[in-house]
C-alpha cells in the first residue's frame, strides 16, 4: 500500500473519498460531508456510528417520495444522510420559521447539501482533502479541509466559515460526532470527557426519557428520571430510553478531550480541540426508544458533540438565551470576515489492562493518553 493516498471510493452506495496512510483511513461523504468512517488500516471496526437504516445523498431528498422512510421535510433530509459526524454550521436542532419557509432542514444547510471538491493531494509524507459547501441562507460558505500525514494515527482538521455578507452573522456550529456499537458498547466501553459545569436538557425524550430534566449536575452522575442517578461515563444504561445534556468544557484545559475507550479491542478514539473555539459538549443518547421512521426502534447512538452551543434547540433560542454558566451559546461572524477552527480525530491501540482513559495531552511531539494510575500512550 502506499504511504499515503486520497482517492474517491463509494461507501455504502454513497459517493465520498478516502484518505489513508499505513496507519488509519478516514472515508467522508460528499452529500452532507459527514465523516462516515474511521478506523485503524485494515481493521474490521469503525470508530463512528453507522445509520441503522439505509441512507442516501441528503440533497437528493425528496419528502413526497422519502418522507415516509425518513420523516418530514425538515427532519427527514438531514436523516436520510445522517451517519459517523456530521457537521452543524447555522441553526443546532430545528430550524425557524423562516428558515422552513426558506428550504433550511434540521441542523442547517452544511449537513444535507452537496459538498464540492476543491482539492485533493498525496505523496510520501501526507494525504489531504479540502471540500467546500455553500450555505446560501446564511450567505455563508464552508470549508473543511482533512489532512493524514504518514504514520500518523491522527487526522487533523482544519474547518473555515466565511461570511459574504456585509452584515454580522449569528450562527451556531457544533460537531455532531456520533458513536456506536461495536466500537461504543454497553459492556465493554466507557467515555471520558473534562468538564466543569453540567445540565439535562429541559425538554425530556418523548416520553422515554433517561433523565430528570433540566437539572444540573456533576460529571458523570446525572439524576435518573426514575430516582437516583446515572454514570453517563458508561453508555446505554437502560434499553428504551434516550437523553440529552449539556456540558462545559473545563477552563483549566484550553486542549479539551473527548475520548472512548474500549477494553475488548484495546483502543481508545476520539477528539482533541481548543476550548475557545468550541466550548461545550452535547452529549446525545438513544437506545432504542424511538419506534418510528427511520430510527424504527433500531438504533444505539451516542451523540458526543462539540461545538459552540450547548443544546440543539435552534438559532432562535440561542438569540434569546445567549449565554449558559456565563458562556456563549452561538457565534458572531463580522462582515466578509472568516473564522478558522481546527481539531484531531484519533484511534490508537491502548494496553488491554486499561479500564479507563482519565486524561489525554498535547504537546509539540503529539498526544498522549493516560489512564487513572498515570500510565501514558503517546502517539502522533
């Protein structure tokens, strides 16, 4: 295999491209750009959640013919791409008034339109990727460039908004990173983030909900809406239910981290980005609880998603709320200005003795990963 390559490959009858090195390969999709597939070279388990119902390319969405398999206009075309992460750029959760009445599905324009390819490059020491979408109700235009340099088990991300219009913009951009089974299990994985503040979402889960709502709490035991509490560290508790929570990303960590670990395969993924650029996490679940199209009563998913918005209940909100414990809840973009953002997407091997992940470091010569008793695993 050569060291590193970026090519166009079909993922599950979608159009996408891929970019490996000897290490790991990455596959992103260029309906919706949702990064659909991350593993180690040649291993059978993908690190992200795969849609337990067939997809197709969000932007060929139609709601006369697709509604009944994937739901309604506005939720059903960001679905019916729906895999891995997508990315959330404009409105997190549903959309406005005036954002249905102008076409805008559920979490924006970015995750169920067409991305082009501006570039794509490989030689001996790297592979990179730069897609681009434009999202004309915002009159914003996004750019996602992805880049493996060789032997690296880490995929580096580097993501630009640009404004075109003359006037401010208000918007929320939120990574919607997505795990599953088999890499995200109930038995045999657990999750670790660095968080200081933290609160359920306010709204239950359609009558299956896991938590109390809008409580706050203290990481990872969140109060149980039967009595008691949960240790969200560990996923899917109880079959049937699902959930919501926000959580504030530590200040003592500008490096924040989000990292699965899983004790059957002896590996550890996730992410690793600056706190300024996207403070809080929205930590989503659902297990089997929802029974209709296309969820069908089929899917473990947990959402760990990061970004600049605490909880998905649309741009509206966000203007009247505008901060959560003293943090912004949306972004401000100046007239035909950018705004740059970048983060790290990893797998490694971990030692099988490891229970846990208690913290992860950066520094100049890569990551490291460390569990409760202060053993590390560095890698790039």
């Amino acid at each position: 295999m050569p060291p590193c390559e970026s090519q166009p490959v079909t993922w599950r009858n979608r159009r996408g491209y891929r970019l490996s090195n000897s290490v790991i390969e990455l596959t992103i999709l260029l309906g919706g750009g949702h990064i659909a597939d991350f593993r180690l070279n040649g291993s059978p388990i993908n690190i992200l959640w795969e849609a337990s119902w067939p997809t197709i390319e969000p932007q060929s969405f139609n709601a006369a013919a697709h509604a009944s398999l994937y739901g309604d206009a506005a939720a059903g075309k960001f679905l019916s791409g729906y895999t891995g992460h997508a990315v959330v750029v404009g409105n997190f959760g549903m959309p406005s008034a005036d954002e249905v009445s102008r076409g805008v599905p559920l979490h924006g324009e970015a995750s169920s339109s067409e991305w082009k390819v501006v570039s794509a490059k490989h030689d001996d020491r790297h592979c990179a990727l730069l897609l681009e979408v434009a999202l004309p109700y915002y009159q914003l235009v996004f750019q996602r460039e992805i880049a493996i340099a060789a032997e690296a088990f880490t995929a580096s991300i580097t993501e630009t908004v640009t404004n075109l219009a003359a006037t401010e913009r208000e918007f929320q951009w939120v990574q919607h990173a997505t795990f599953g089974e088999p890499f995200l299990t109930r038995d045999d994985s657990s999750v670790f983030v660095d968080v200081s503040r933290a609160i359920t979402w306010p709204l239950g889960y359609e009558g299956h909900e896991l938590l109390r709502d809008d409580a706050e709490f203290l990481w990872p035991n969140a109060p149980a809406s039967s009595g008691g509490s949960i240790d969200l560290a560990n996923p899917f508790a109880l079959d049937g239910t699902g959930f919501l929570a926000s959580l504030l990303t530590s200040a003592d960590h500008p490096k924040a981290a989000i990292v699965v670990n899983n004790r059957r395969y002896a590996l550890a993924a996730g992410y690793c980005f600056d706190r300024a650029n996207f403070p809080w996490i929205t930590l989503w679940e659902e297990n089997h609880a929802r029974r209709y199209a296309p969820w069908n009563g089929n899917a473990r998913a947990r959402g760990i998603e990061f970004g600049t918005s605490p909880m998905p209940l649309g741009i509206e909100q966000a203007h009247e709320t505008q901060t959560l414990f003293e943090t912004p809840v949306l972004t401000r973009i100046a007239p035909r200005a950018t705004l740059t953002a970048t983060y790290d997407l990893f797998v490694t091997h971990v030692p099988k003795e490891w229970k846990s992940v208690a913290g992860l470091e950066r520094s100049k010569n890569g990551l490291a990963l460390r569990n409760s008793a202060g053993d590390k695993v560095r890698f790039l």
